[in-house]
C-alpha cells in the first residue's frame, strides 16, 4: 500500500508544532492524528529473532544463496530501545561502492537547501529524449523522480550546485568518501563517489532522527517522498540503486517500537534481471525478525 501524500514517523511530529510555517502541517494534520492513534497498538512490541545471535551470519546467508546472490546486508534493529546488528558479510559491509541511485536521498536535501526546488510539487518539465524506462519519458516533480529514479532531474540538480558546493555539502554530512571528481557521466554512478553499507546506515539514522544539518522541514519532506509502503503500524521508507555492477536497496521501517535500519548491495552480474533480488533479500531477512509482516 502506497500513501500518496504526507506520512511522518511519530518521532518528529512534536517537532511540527513548532515550526513557523503551517502548510505542511495543514497538509499532514489528519494523517498524524491517525497515525499517533495507531501507535498504542504494535504487533512488534514482543518481536523476536529467527537469527541466532552465534550464527548469524550463516542464517543470513541462506537468503544470499537462496537467491543465488553474492554482497552484503546491514540491519540495525532498534526496537524497544535495543541496538540489535546483524551484518552479512563484513568485510563487504565495509567496503565503499558507488551509491547510484541511493544517492538522491541526500541530493534532495542539497537541492532544498540550495533553493533549486521549492517542494514536491514544483514541476521539471521532461526534455524530450526518449530514456529506455518510459516513466522517465514525462514530467517529474520530487516525488515522482525519486519513485522512478528520474536521473535527469538529479543530473540538472548536479549541474546548477556546481561540482564545489556538491562536494561541500558531501563534506558536510560525512557521506562516503566525498569524492565528486567522475571523467564522464553523473558523479553519483559513473564517477569515484562512493560509500559503504555501514555508512549507509549511519546516514539514514541521521535522516530519521532529523539531526543532518539541514532544515527539518526539509529533512521531513525528504523521509516523506522515500515513503514505499505504509500499513496501520508501520511504514517503510526506502531507495534502491543501480550502479550496472552492483545494486542498492537502503532504507528503513518504522514501527510504534522504534525503526529498523538496513542498507543491502549486491552484485548484478545479469544486469536488470538480478535486480528483483535486492528487495527479495531484503524483506525475506526483515520477515525473519518481524520487522515486515509475513504476508507483506
């Protein structure tokens, strides 16, 4: 199920009350009301694990191989106040890959930040080149360029912040290596960007925890627009990313319990054909700890 407007985590809905401007408030009032009044109830609050905690890396790996995938995941579950990792592959949890299409998580807020876009709504009109996805062939506002991945949109972004202040704003949240140095192409793909899954996590529980150094109304505008799925207790907030080599699929669920983090890349040696197993991954382990339903 996919919420077409606002939808924030409880966590920073006190926050809104004190902000100045009221259009997002008016826009979100009813959903919070709703959303606050479904937090009494959460089928996680007991949740337990499937993983054993002296094996957990064989338990994860049986969903590598089960799809027949090599690369890692990262989980941090931080339900009922614990701080629960579990990690596939470490040394690849370790190691820095280009963020691809992730990446429009953080060119977002620097694109809110530099004034490039005013809000979701603010129209890119398509230029006319037919792209091999057809839903990049149309135009595009925020919401809709992240859910497709309308490159194009990120590419005029790149091009209007410039290389130096791009870097700046990397420097600033600490993201990866902060290289925005590339030889040809988009930075973000094609160039020596790059940043591991455990970096990954960090970012995005910055994110939830509004505590990157840009504007809450931004950084809630962003965690809105990430919104892939949403049911009464829990809504999951997610970005995948293709690099050609390897693919992305980072994000988090929030519950009434608190979030779970996690951050997968594997490898695509069969291109768009292993894509499907990014999310596969994914929800089978999420499922495994309950931090999905079974029958999502």
């Amino acid at each position: 199920m996919t919420f077409p407007y606002y939808i924030y985590s409880s966590n920073f809905l006190i926050n809104q009350l004190f902000m100045k401007k009221t259009s997002i408030l008016q826009s979100v009032a009813l959903t919070a009301v709703m959303l606050i009044a479904s937090l009494a109830i959460s089928p996680t609050s007991q949740a337990k694990t499937s993983l054993k905690d002296e094996n957990v890396h064989a338990a994860l790996g049986k969903y590598f191989k089960k799809y027949n995938a090599k690369g890692t995941i990262v989980v941090l579950d931080k339900r009922n106040n614990h701080n629960k990792s579990y990690v596939y592959n470490q040394k690849r949890a370790e190691q820095r890959y280009s963020p691809a299409s992730t990446f429009k998580i953080p060119h977002t807020l620097f694109a809110l930040d530099a004034g490039l876009v005013k809000d979701e709504f603010q129209v890119f009109p398509w230029d006319g080149v037919k792209r091999g996805y057809s839903p990049h062939n149309q135009d595009q506002n925020l919401r809709s360029a992240m859910r497709n991945s309308a490159y194009w949109v990120y590419d005029i972004f790149a091009e209007q912040l410039g290389e130096k202040k791009a870097a700046n704003y990397l420097k600033k949240i600490a993201y990866g290596n902060t290289d925005v140095s590339t030889p040809k192409g988009s930075y973000w793909i094609d160039g020596k960007l790059a940043i591991s899954a455990y970096e990954q996590i960090e970012f995005l529980e910055n994110l939830y925890k509004n505590e990157l150094p840009f504007k809450v109304e931004h950084q809630l505008l962003v965690k809105d627009i990430m919104v892939t799925e949403a049911q009464k207790n829990w809504i999951l907030r997610a970005k995948t990313g293709w690099q050609g080599k390897h693919g992305w699929w980072v994000g988090w669920v929030e519950w009434p319990s608190g979030p779970v983090f996690f951050a997968l890349n594997i490898d695509t040696p069969e291109r768009m054909k292993d894509l499907y197993k990014r999310q596969a991954i994914v929800r089978d382990i999420l499922i495994s700890i309950e931090a999905l339903p079974v029958n999502n």
